[in-house]
C-alpha cells in the first residue's frame, strides 16, 4: 500500500482528492491511504502559531521551522511504525525539479512519501536542509499554497498504482508515458455537427489503427510541444509517420 502523509495547515483541501474519482476509488480499495498533519497541533504557544516575519524584511510571512519539523518527524514515524523504511520528505516548492512522467515514476516507486504544502513566503530553510529529501514544482509559476500541487502530484502518482484504473492499459497510453502527446479521442455518434470520425476508427483494423494513432500522437507532440520530440532519434518508421502528418496537415490548411 501507498502511504502519504501531507503537512499542511488546511487539511480539509485534502478533501478533494479522497472524496471523487479515481483517488477516491483507489482508497476504497485500499490502493493508499492519506493523513492530513496540521502544524498547528505542533505549536508550543497559545495563540498556535505558525509563521513569523521573515529576518533581513520583505514582504509576506515565512512558516516556522520548529511546529513545521514537529510534524514532519510525526510523519515519518508513523511511517515507519507502518513498516516504510525510508519516507521521502518532498517540499513542493516552485523552486523545485519540475514534475514531469519520469519523476511521477520515481515517485510512484517510492513505499511512502510526506509532502509538505508550504504556505505565505515559504519555509524556514533550516527545516529543507535538516528534512527534506525532494523539492518539486509542478509548474513555473506560484499558487497560493503547497495543497493543490501536492494534490497534482498525489493524483498522478494514484494513477498508476497497480488496479487503480478499470483499464489497465489507460495509464501506459496516457500522454507523456510514451514521451509524446496523446492522439485525438472520438466517441458516439458517428457524425456530429456535420463532423464525422475518421473513417480508420471504424474500420476494425487493428493495424491500421494503431499505425494512425501513432502518427497522431508524433504530430500532435511536434506541433504543440517541440521540446518533447528530437527527430534524430526517431525511427525510420516514426520519421516517415511524422512526414506524412506533416504533408496531410499542410493539404488540409491549404484547402481552407
């Protein structure tokens, strides 16, 4: 079983997660489980403080390291008490190694994982360089607080926790899992608002649907997103694949 345990001064967030979808039918079967630590319960003063004004001025507040740390070795020690011989500490932080398919993987891999949802400015850095074993950020940009990416995260790495899809096959197809994009989706009806599925999707050719989506998902990757795909290293196959979409995508924008 999976093991998470979230530091985090708004654990009711964590709600969302474990109340809908596919998290929510995991933990019904028992794929993972979640405990929510507030560091407020770790506070030593009356008024159950949390953060302070950061040394050297500037703006916002920072959170302090000695309720944070309480929480996180109570974390860990639930853990390990599980049975986790090693809980990774990950901080999410927008200074962190992005969150891409390869470190949802490492992740994945991992027994058990607590993850601090930092708030206001940050963390006393005292606490990342005494605890924390990953930075990660899911983006080049800032949220209020460390709960959603963490959330993003928990999600991702859910995914692909062994029975936690009703297709097994649906998480090795999503997008990035293969390096590229995901090739277009079509369902019922047939024709809609005078656009019909491609005719490959009903033919029951198994090989030629295969070889189409391929080359869809070649295309899509090289047109939307560049960085993903290095051409060098594709196959001959790939590359003749790639030529193609590229010649009917150019017939298609010259008809319009």
């Amino acid at each position: 079983m999976k093991r998470f345990d979230v530091i985090t001064i708004f654990p009711a967030m964590l709600d969302a997660l474990l109340d809908h979808g596919i998290t929510r039918r995991a933990l019904d079967e028992k794929l993972f489980e979640l405990q929510a630590w507030d560091p407020r319960q770790f506070a030593t003063d009356a008024y159950r403080r949390v953060d302070d004004r950061p040394y050297g001025g500037g703006p916002g507040m920072v959170m302090m390291a000695g309720p944070l740390q309480a929480a996180i070795d109570a974390a860990v020690k639930r853990q390990v008490e599980a049975g986790v011989a090693k809980p990774v500490v990950v901080l999410m932080s927008p200074q962190g190694e992005r969150l891409d398919d390869k470190r949802v993987a490492e992740l994945a891999g991992e027994e058990g994982l607590v993850i601090i949802a930092g708030r206001y400015e940050g963390i006393d850095e005292r606490v990342v360089a005494k605890s924390v074993d990953r930075e990660v950020s899911i983006g080049d940009y800032v949220t209020s607080g460390g709960e959603l990416p963490a959330m993003v995260m928990i999600d991702c790495i859910v995914r692909r926790l062994p029975g936690s899809l009703n297709d097994a096959e649906s998480a090795t197809q999503d997008s990035f899992c293969a390096g590229l994009l995901d090739w277009p989706h079509y369902t019922r009806p047939e024709e809609w608002n005078e656009a019909r599925v491609p005719d490959v999707l009903l033919s029951g050719n198994h090989a030629a649907i295969a070889r189409w989506r391929r080359k869809q998902a070649l295309g899509r990757t090289w047109d939307r997103r560049p960085d993903l795909i290095d051409e060098k290293k594709l196959s001959r196959e790939d590359r003749q694949l790639l030529e193609e979409y590229r010649r009917e995508l150019q017939a298609q924008q010259q008809q319009q």
